[in-house]
C-alpha cells in the first residue's frame, strides 16, 4: 500500500476491503476482474478513482450471470454523464488468457512456498538471537529486580472507580442516574466532598479553653411546662425545648 501510494509499485491488487477509506491520490484506472455481487460494491469499488473533481476510468470483465450488474452500472454512469464503451470478447481470445494464468499456478505455488519458508526462517534466527542475548547478558538479567508495579484485581477495580468517579461525577459515585438526590446520597457526597478536599472538623478556642459554654436556667413556660434557657457568652438566650 505505501509502495503504491508513493507511486513505487505500478498497480495493486486488492479485494473489497479496499472498496472503503481509501483516497489514494493519481489513481487512473481501477479494474474489476470479477464483476461485484452488487450495484453497491461495484460504486465503491470504482469510487477508488476520479476523486475531488479528477477524471478516471473503470474496466469492470463480465460474463453472462453478471448482465444484470453491468446493466444497473451502465445506467447509473449514463445519468452521470459518463462515457460508456463496452467490448466483446471472443471466447477464443479468453480461453488463451485462462491458459497463460493456468500455466503459471506451478510458479505461483513455487513462490508462495519460498515465501513461507523465508518467513520460517527468520522467525528462526530472531529466536536464534534472543537466546544468544540471554546467555550472554544472562547475569545482568538475574540481577535486575522484581518489578513491583504490578496491581492486584482489588487495586484495578478502585482505580478504575476512581477513575469513573472523576470523568462522571455524581452518577458514578452514586451508581444513579441523574436525578433528585435522596438524603441518604446527599451525606454520601458530602462525605466522599469532605474527603476529597481534606477538610477536618476543628473545635474552635473558645471550646479548647473551656469558655463559652452553656448555662441553662429551667423556668415554667406556657401550661406549666420547663423551658430551657440557655445563655452563651457571645450571644443572645436561645430556646432549647419541644413544643406541642
């Protein structure tokens, strides 16, 4: 692909994975060897060519069962402007081609073949080499220390909560989908907030001296009830007590 691309290789041949994705620029002719199974195929096939306003032509070899898509292919190309030239090709003539291919399967197979087992054998020096390095630098490999930067599952699964927390937010952490918070889960946030930002509950002076503290005078309220009445040293009397 990159030899073809960079205009190094003359042709390349391909199968209906290169009917998608490609822009390929300076490509001319694209020819079907084999008609497609459909009108689809084959505008994707062709679409390799004449891209971004250039020009470029589509060969497409028929036989008889593929009229049907040579047809829709005419049509189509015809109501695009296109120019549409068609052969026939004596049966004679083709039967001298399929020859010469047949001919040339013993040699195809031939290469094939070497190119397996050069694969073989550089799969074999490569691991040749690996162990020749390993005898070699053998002491300096024992030596190394063990690696300690491996996680366990329990470790995996909160750093991917984590995670989760941080890309989501509230839902993940709270496994709901959006919506009104309970109470329940509004303390769970305020935890895993307070948690977050390190925020730590701190008695202020006053409490640490031992000053400010309450004084409460019991007194009769309304229907001979107790009411508390407490005075800081700060602040007015507050109220501490039910009523019905």
């Amino acid at each position: 692909m990159e030899s073809f691309r960079d205009g190094k290789a003359s042709f390349l041949l391909a199968t209906d994975l290169a009917s998608r994705g490609l822009d390929i620029k300076g490509v001319d002719t694209v020819i079907n060897y084999e008609a497609p199974q459909s009108h689809e195929i084959y505008l994707h096939r062709v679409g390799r060519t004449a891209r971004a306003g250039r020009s470029g032509r589509a060969c497409t070899l028929a036989a008889e069962p593929d009229r049907k898509i040579v047809k829709a292919a005419v049509k189509s190309a015809r109501a695009q402007g296109a120019k549409i030239a068609s052969r026939v090709i004596e049966a004679a003539e083709a039967d001298k081609w399929a020859d010469k291919v047949t001919a040339m399967a013993d040699e195809i197979e031939e290469i094939l073949a070497e190119e397996k087992d050069d694969k073989a054998l550089a799969q074999a020096e490569m691991e040749v080499r690996k162990g020749e390095n390993i005898m070699t630098h053998a002491q300096e490999i024992n030596g190394r220390p063990k690696r300690t930067w491996f996680e366990s599952e329990a470790e995996k699964r909160d750093a991917k909560k984590a995670g989760r927390a941080e890309l989501n937010g509230i839902e993940s952490i709270l496994k709901k989908k959006p919506g009104k918070l309970s109470g329940k889960d509004k303390k769970k946030l305020e935890d895993h907030d307070v948690r977050s930002e390190g925020k730590v509950w701190k008695k202020g002076r006053a409490e640490r001296d031992g000053k400010g503290a309450l004084e409460g005078v019991k007194q009769k309220g309304r229907g001979g009830k107790p009411v508390v009445k407490s005075k800081s040293k700060g602040g007015p009397p507050s109220k501490f007590g039910k009523k019905r």
